[in-house]
C-alpha cells in the first residue's frame, strides 16, 4: 500500500520483487546528470508548464523530491519527454537554489507559507491611485516582502486618470524606491509601456497587488498581442476587481529584455515568515549599527543599539523612522 505519512521519502523506497532480491529502488535510480535545464512558467494543479530552450513542455514533479514544491521562476532539471508535443509530460527532478523568494502567508498569524514567485529580481508593487483606493498598508506589507526574500522594490501606481499621486509618493519619499506612474491615456499610447519597461530591463520582475489594480492591463501593454491575458472590470459596489487573473505566469519581455511575473490579486500578503534580520538587508546604511543590538533584536525595541548608532550621526533618522515603519508593519492589520 502507498503511504503518504510524515516521512515523504517513504513513498521512495518501494520494494522491487526482482531476480537480484529485494533492493531499495533508490540504489539503482540513475543520478539524473543528464536533466535539462527549464524554467518554471506557469504551475496549474500539478501540471508545470516549463520553458527548455526554446520549448514550452508540461511536466510534473518526480516523486523523488519530496513535498517541495516548485513555483513560477524556478530552475529546475527535467527528464523524459522533452519534445513539447501534445500530450508529453516529462519530469521534474530537481530544483535548483533560488537567488530570491517572495513568500506571503494569508493572515500574519498563518504559519503556512506560500511561495508566490522565486528567483524574481524585482517586485513590482501596483497600487491603483483610486478604483480600488490605495492602501498604503498592503505597500508596506509588499516592501516587507520584498526585502525579506530578496527582490528590490518598484512601485507602479497606476489610474492617475482617476486620482493624482501625490500623496502617495510623499508618503514613499523617504524610502527611496523608485517609481512609475500611469494612466489610461498612456496606456492606449505606448507611453506607459516605454516608462515601465525601462524599469524592467535584463530583470526578472513580478507585478503584485490588489485585485484590479491593472497589473495584468499593465503586463499585457508589454507583452506581444498574442501573449496577452484577461483583464477584468473593477465593481462599482465593492471597490474591489474580481480576480480576473487565477494562476501567477512568467512572460519574456521582446529582445530578451528581462521577464515579468504577471500573479493573480491578493486582499493582503501575511508576513508570519517575515526575519527582521534579512529586512535589514536592505537598509546597508543601518545594517553596522545592529552590531551591538542584544541577540535577536527586533530593532524596535528599548535596547536596540540602532537609536545610539543614529544619535552619534552614522545614518540619517530618517532612515531608522523607516525601517521601523516597515517592521511595526507586521503587527498591523490590513485596512489600520
Ligand atoms: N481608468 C483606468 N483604468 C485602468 C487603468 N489600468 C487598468 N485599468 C482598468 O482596471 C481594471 C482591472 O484591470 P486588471 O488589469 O484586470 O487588474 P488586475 O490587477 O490584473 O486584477 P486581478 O487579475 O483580479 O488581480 C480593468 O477594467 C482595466 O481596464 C488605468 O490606468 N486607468
Ligand atoms: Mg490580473
Ligand atoms: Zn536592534
């Protein structure tokens, strides 16, 4: 009988009833030197759409690895049928190391956690200036992200046919993070597309938000027409899109220009998992500072040695107000 108990490589070992006795199939597996390299597309109940060269193929995972999960951007060896005619599927049967993770839980107090994207250079945060109304909360929570897996931040605020940005971006000031604005009217002229793109280029960038914020909108004016994916409509009661888009997908901008990650809308991105170490990361100029911080300093408590470390001039206040911002972010709910 299979088992699928705590030990996922139990399933591994089955007993083969052969001439040479019963071995653990495990001493014979071949090592798989020769998988070919893919990158993970799409992911749609089990099925793995991956790229191979030039290929698209579906494959699935091989049994072998366990419960680890692959996800939109990761590398990963695939054996088998690597044609991409209809009806193949080879499989998966390793995943490489990821340069980064964006992760988010459904609730701060979820300890399970969902990998939405990996090895993703760049996060593109799209807010819509109104319809739905911005909440810098949930930017918060994607900056938080963000830093804790290792992508750099983008903001996309888009809708300024509906809203200006300006408070917005004087809330973001502070932070240094780039930005792009956009509008219906760049939009339909290519203009919104060129701004945004030179922010993409030679990277790997994942457009996340609310639902009906217009990533996909925005993804769709980047990518050639037959690409393009459904956009959806925003509810006039509600506020709220309608999570037009379902499954996270990996698109090649033209002329290897990077890829975007175009993934459905969330109500909010969990931070359970969330290390304030590696949000640190992303603040070099405080980073020294921690040094005489008391072990696993929160950075926002009483004996945190970064208060010192700014009082004797090393780092603009400024930047501590920022950081503390962000991890006091973890505490508050969405919509505070
Ligand atoms: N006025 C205005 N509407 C826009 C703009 N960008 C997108 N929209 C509209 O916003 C609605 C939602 O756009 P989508 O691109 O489907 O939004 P999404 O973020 O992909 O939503 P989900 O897939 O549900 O997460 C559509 O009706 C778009 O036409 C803009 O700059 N201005
Ligand atoms: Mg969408
Ligand atoms: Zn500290």
């Amino acid at each position: 009988m299979r088992r699928y108990g705590k030990n996922p490589d139990e399933d591994d070992i089955r007993v083969r009833p052969n001439r040479k006795g019963n071995r653990p199939r495990t001493h014979i597996r071949p090592k798989h030197e020769d998988a070919a390299e893919g990158m993970v597309l799409t992911v749609d109940r089990g099925r793995l759409t991956c790229l191979v060269e030039d290929r698209v193929i579906v494959a699935m995972k091989a049994r072998e690895l366990g419960r680890k999960a692959a996800v939109v951007g990761d590398r990963v060896g695939i054996v088998g049928d690597l044609s991409g005619k209809k009806d193949t599927l080879a499989r998966i049967v390793r995943i490489e190391g990821r340069s980064s993770v964006l992760r988010r839980t459904a609730d701060d107090d979820d300890p399970y956690e969902r990998v939405v994207v990996a090895n993703a250079d760049q996060l593109a945060i799209v807010t819509a200036l109104a319809d739905p109304e911005p909440r810098p909360r949930m930017i918060d929570r994607c900056l938080v992200a963000a830093y804790d897996g290792g992508l750099t931040p983008l903001l996309v605020l888009t809708k300024s046919d509906l809203a200006p940005p300006d408070k917005l971006l004087e809330l973001y000031g502070d932070l240094d993070i780039p930005y792009v604005v956009t509008n219906r009217e760049e939009l339909e002229n290519g203009d919104a597309a060129d701004r945004v793109r030179a922010e993409l280029a030679g990277k790997i960038t994942a457009f996340v938000g609310h639902s009906g914020v217009g990533k996909t909108t925005l993804v769709n004016a980047l990518v050639p027409p037959e690409r393009r994916r459904s956009t959806g409509h925003v509810n006039a009661v509600t506020g709220r899109g309608r999570h037009t888009t379902t499954s996270a997908l990996a698109l090649p901008l033209p002329d290897d220009e990077g890829w975007v990650v175009d993934t459905p809308g969330v109500r909010s991105f969990g931070l359970h998992h969330v290390d304030p170490s590696r949000v640190i990361h992303a603040f070099p100029d405080l980073e020294p500072g921690t040094e005489n911080c008391p072990r696993a300093c929160s950075h926002d408590e009483a004996d945190c040695a970064l208060d010192a470390w700014v009082a004797e001039g090393h780092a603009d206040p400024a930047r501590l107000y920022s950081l503390r911002r962000l991890l006091a972010t973890r505490e508050r709910h969405e919509g505070d």
